[in-house]
C-alpha cells in the first residue's frame, strides 16, 4: 500500500496532495473533536514532550483545548516547565518519566493518562534520537541506540496507541523523507526512521476498522538534531501539521504530511 503524499500549506491550512482519491465517507471521518456528544476535553500523549517539536506539539495542542499528558526520557525540569505553560493556556497537563522503547514503562504511561483524564484521543510520538555519522563510521552500538529508541520505541507506542486510543482517536508519527536522498551523514537515522515509515502504513490498515487515524509528518533531522540551532518557523509549521492531523484532518489517513511545502 503506497501513502499519498499530502502537502500542507501553513498559512492556509488547505490540502494540496499527488493524487485525489474518492469522496469519504462522513460518518467515518468525524474526529472526536467535532462531536456534539463529548463534554470533556480531549487527550494526548505526547512522548518526549519537554523540548523540541515534542514541547512545541503538546502546547500547539492545548492551544486547541486538548489536556496533554508530558512523557520526558530523564529532563523532569524541562517537563514540568512545559506542563506549566500547557496550564497557563488553560489545559490540564500531566508529566511522566518514561523510556519509550520500554513495555512497561508505555504501560505505565497510558494507565497513568487513563487515570487521570479518563481515556487517550490521540498520541504524538515524537521521541526520536539523532545521531551524525555515515554508515561506515557509526559504531554497531551507537546504531543500536538509535534503533532502540527511534525504532522499538515507535513500534511499543504505536502497539499500546493501537490497543488504547479510543474511536476517532489520532497516532501521529515523526517521519523522514531523506531515504530518497544522497545525505551520506544521516544514513543511519535514515534507515530507523524508514521503519518508522513503514509502521505508519501498516497500522493504518490495522486501526481503520476503529475509525483511528495512523499518519507522519515529515521532521529534517537538521531540525531534530540538538547539535543545531532550532528553527522556530520550521517547528511551529510541524506543530501546526501535528496538530491538522490530531483535530480537523482526521479525514487523513495513511499518509505522510510534508509542512510548508
């Protein structure tokens, strides 16, 4: 099964995509946003949550009424800083340890969420590690760190996301683009966040049934690596696609966004 690429215009919002499909169906489409009958707040997860695109999903998404829970790897401060700025938008926010590419501690993550907002509408994984280095010079161990986390962590969140986001619920994934291109320096992190492409499509087929959308937007990792400066306007075009994807493109499905373009 081939993704439509869908490009998202920034400033508009509208859609521009490679291929146009048939109408959808509106009674499958109607995200849990849009519905007269839900009285609370949605909820997110939003893995490593404290900094990056991670932070700058999670209060895009309080922006637009969303409780969000804060899932850090080991920088309480920084976590508990972006909980602080989710309330001060008016949200309920939660932050919470956890290593992504652990069963127990996603199990753990989820039931906490449960807990206390009573359900999870949508997940955000946006835990990710990047690394610099061409194929011949990383090490075997320093590849191994960067699938754990970019790679099983994607598969035990996407696996707990697919058995415990509610109907009309959204997973977002972080995606890459650069598999069709020469970047010699980032072939590595090429090759984990290939599978993470890959696991976007799949779940997709798994979790239609259930009417909860899989898709990717797609991050540079100039943009994720720490060793660079942020760029606030690349991020905040991310957090909008995120957020596009989490709310009112819950029609979306299958697919990997490409922001600004």
């Amino acid at each position: 099964m081939e993704p439509r690429t869908i490009l998202l215009d920034n400033e508009s919002g509208r859609r521009r995509t490679s291929a146009q499909g048939p109408p959808p169906r509106k009674d499958l489409i109607m995200p849990f946003s849009a519905r007269p009958d839900l009285v609370r707040s949605p909820v997110a997860i939003v893995t490593e949550g404290s900094r990056g695109i991670g932070r700058r999903a999670a209060l895009r998404l309080a922006e637009d009424g969303f409780d969000v829970v804060v899932a850090y790897t080991d920088d309480r401060v920084a976590a508990e800083g972006t909980r602080a700025a989710i309330e001060e938008i008016a949200g309920r926010a939660l932050a919470v340890e956890t290593d992504v590419a652990d069963e127990a501690a996603v199990a753990r993550l989820f039931q906490q969420a449960e807990e206390v907002f009573g359900t999870v509408d949508v997940v955000v994984h946006s835990a990710e590690i990047v690394m610099c280095g061409s194929v011949s010079e990383l090490t075997p161990e320093e590849f191994a760190q960067m699938h754990r986390t970019n790679v099983l962590g994607a598969f035990v969140v996407g696996r707990h996301a697919a058995r415990r986001v509610r109907s009309g619920g959204a997973l977002i994934n972080l995606a890459s683009d650069l598999s069709e291109s020469a970047r010699s320096s980032y072939g590595a992190y090429v090759a984990c966040k290939a599978a993470v492409n890959a696991l976007t499509v799949f779940l997709t087929g798994e979790l239609r049934e259930r009417n909860v959308t899989v898709n990717a937007v797609v991050l540079d990792p100039f943009v994720a690596d720490p060793a660079h400066p942020e760029r606030p306007g690349e991020l905040a075009g991310i957090a909008e696609a995120i957020a596009f994807l989490a709310g009112p493109g819950h029609w979306v499905n299958g697919q990997i966004l490409h922001p600004g373009h």
